[in-house]
C-alpha cells in the first residue's frame, strides 16, 4: 500500500490498511485535504477512495 501522511492518526492508519472501498470494492487510502467552500468540505484528515467519490472523516 502507499505511504501514511505523517500528519495521520496511525492507530486509524493501519485498521484501514487492509480495508477496501463499500461503494467500488478498491483499496482505500489517507488524504490530507483543504478547504473547498464551492462544495462545502472541511479541511483535513479523511480516507478516501480514488476511484470514486467515497469519503470519510478521520
């Protein structure tokens, strides 16, 4: 799998290590993102699936 931000509780990291997407069935990684006040999204910690649009607030 790929790195862990250093920035990441890595408690939460390595239970979702081996975890996989509910919507796709693909892996699921840790982002760290900004901001965005056009689709209301707080800034942060969250796990993330790259092919589509799941995500969940660590």
């Amino acid at each position: 799998m790929g790195k862990v931000a250093k920035t990441a509780d890595r408690a939460k990291a390595a239970e979702t290590a081996e975890q996989i997407c509910p919507k796709c069935g693909k892996p699921i990684r840790i982002v760290k993102r900004i901001r965005n006040r056009e689709l209301n999204i707080a800034g942060g910690m969250y796990i993330s699936c790259s092919a589509c649009d799941y995500a969940e607030k660590l």
